[in-house]
C-alpha cells in the first residue's frame, strides 16, 4: 500500500503539528499556525530589517508504506514574495520554537545557529541558506530522513521572512513550496 | 489512469508472479530469479522490463515518487530500470505521461533516486557509469568500506 505523508507545522512549546498539506500557512509576528489570518502582521521598517517569527515545516507519515519512504527534497517555484522580502531556509535537526516580539523590533529572533542552534547553516557563518527561492526543482533543498512507520519524520525544514523598507504593505502573493519523496 | 491502481509485479524465470497487489514488498523481490519487472493496472501492462543486455535482478530499481505542492495537490510518478545499464522509465498515471532515459538525471520526473538497503547492488549515485565510450570518473574515487566499483558493458 502507498504511504500517505502529510505536511506539518509545528509550533508552541510542544510542539504542535498543524497540518499544512492542503491550504495555507501565513508567517507573521507570532509563533501561530496562521492560515489567513491578520493578526501580527510584519512591520515594514523605516531602515533595517525586520523578521517575521521562523516557520518550522515537517514531514508526518500517517500510513506506511510497504518499504521506506526516502530521499526527501523541497523546494520553491523560484519566484519570490517580491520587493524588500527576503525568504531564508534551512534544515534542522531538532525543533526550536520560534520566539521574539510581537510589538516591538526587529521582532522574530533571526534565525540562525545562535537562535536555532540546529539548523544546518547552509549559508556559512551559522546563517541558513540566503535566498528559499534559489531551491527549485532543478536544484532542490536535501532533507535527511526516511521511514518505514506511521511517524513524524525526517529534517525540519525551517523558513523566515526578513523584510526590509523596500516592501509594499499588504498581503503577499502566497508562493508553493514542494516537498517530494520517493517510497518502495 | 489513477495512481493508486498502478501496482508493480516482478515475473520470476519460472513464470510465477510475486505481486504488490497482493502484499509483496519490493524488498523481497527474489532478484536471482527475475526475469522481467512490470507495472501494471487493472486489464493493462503499462510497461515491462525485461532483464536483458547484461542486466539482472540485481540491477532492478523501482520507485514511487510522490511530489507535493502545499495546497495544490499531489502528482505521483512510478520509476522503473535498471541501473546502471538503462533503460529508466518515468511513467505518471494520470497524464499518461512516459519519460525513458538511460540513465537517472540531475533533474525531473527521472531526478537521482536514493539506493536503499533493499536493492541488491549498492551503486553510488554520484559516479554513476553512463553507457559510453569514454567511461567518466573522476581523479580519485573513495568507496565506504565493503563497497565496489561495477563497470557496464555498453
């Protein structure tokens, strides 16, 4: 029988896994599964940047499959959510709640391996990849994992929003992101 | 066609049948005894491979590669050949879509796959051996320990 894998988002102290397979998830100000929601809106600073609280994705397999589940990727269409908004990424191995403010700037904690002490830091110098959407298809992200139980599993796949004075004030565009996986 | 009608079967050398739909599992394949490795749907082979040119059991990689896009939907692809000899197939149910290579490529419905501890040979994606002239390795190969490198006849 083929597995049946699903999209997490994980949040809160727990954390708690919010399925993401079929909608949307909106990043903000908070550390909540956010659909289309309006609450906590990222700031547009005047200079600098300001970071929206990191989003922690993960792969759950709610049926397994008759062999094992492997070789993950995800990645993005290579667009972008547009002017002064800037998307980074990385893996991480364990989970660490997104956390900063909700009023006052920069807001979200930056991520990187000070913050997320497990991410990968693909980017060098404890940074996370610098740009999501340089992963596509052609050139995915590699998460490490596989399964063969109904679990939650594999890498965490981890993105913030940084947005700088340069961006428009209003709800972005919403971009796909892709996870694959193959299976026996 | 539905993704989910799509099973495989392996067909041993004495004719019999060892069957997803009936709860085989790839891993238990009997490589020795393969003879030909098919995907099937209800009333139809989709496509059949057959061990030829130098390739065995041992050589046979299958694979169902699920791609979902976050709140679009999901697109299934089923991978079959042989490796490192080819042919591979990439076939996609619902579009009908069939896309044969020789080789795994670097992107794609036919993008590297993951050798698993299932499949009979360990073969190293990244130096993979291409059907032609000039064999291309490069300067220095390390092989985890137990490993061996295997040439193709083309």
């Amino acid at each position: 029988m083929a597995a049946t894998i699903i999209v997490n988002r994980l949040t809160g102290a727990g954390p708690t896994a919010t399925p993401i397979t079929s909608g949307n998830t909106r990043a903000s100000v908070s550390d909540n599964p956010y659909t289309t929601e309006t609450t906590n809106p990222i700031p547009i600073p005047a200079a600098g940047t300001n970071y929206s609280f990191w989003v922690v994705t993960r792969l759950e397999c709610t049926v397994a499959p008759a062999g094992t589940v492997n070789n993950l990727k995800w990645y993005t269409d290579g667009g972008g959510f547009g002017t002064g908004v800037t998307t980074t990424v990385d893996t991480a191995t364990t989970y660490v709640q997104a956390s900063g403010s909700s009023s006052a700037a920069p807001y979200g904690n930056e991520l990187n391996t000070t913050n997320y002490s497990t991410i990968s830091a693909g980017g060098g110098g404890g940074q996370p990849y610098a740009n999501a959407f340089a992963f596509t298809s052609g050139s995915p992200l590699s998460v490490t994992g596989s399964t063969s139980t109904v679990q939650q599993f594999g890498d965490r796949v981890v993105y913030q929003l940084e947005i700088d004075s340069t961006a428009s004030a209003g709800t972005l565009t919403a971009e796909t992101f892709t996870w694959r996986y193959d299976e026996t | 066609m539905n993704s989910a009608a799509v099973f495989w079967e392996a067909v041993y050398d004495d004719g019999t049948l060892y069957r997803e739909a009936d709860g085989g599992k790839y891993g238990n394949i009997d490589r020795n005894r393969l003879r030909s490795f098919r995907l099937v749907t209800p009333g139809e082979n989709i496509v059949e491979l057959f061990c030829s040119n130098g390739a065995t059991g041992w050589n046979l990689v299958y694979r169902r590669r699920t791609v979902m896009k976050l709140g679009v939907g999901r697109q299934v692809w089923f991978i079959v050949g042989f490796v490192p000899q080819g042919p591979i197939y990439a076939v996609q149910p619902e579009s009908l879509q069939i896309v044969q290579s020789d080789h795994f490529e670097s992107s794609g419905p036919l993008a590297h796959v993951s050798p698993i501890v299932d499949e009979g040979e360990h073969w190293d994606n990244q130096h993979m051996i291409y059907r032609s002239d000039a064999v291309l390795l490069p300067n220095s190969i390390t092989l985890p320990s137990g490993y061996r490198l295997k040439v193709g006849q083309g």
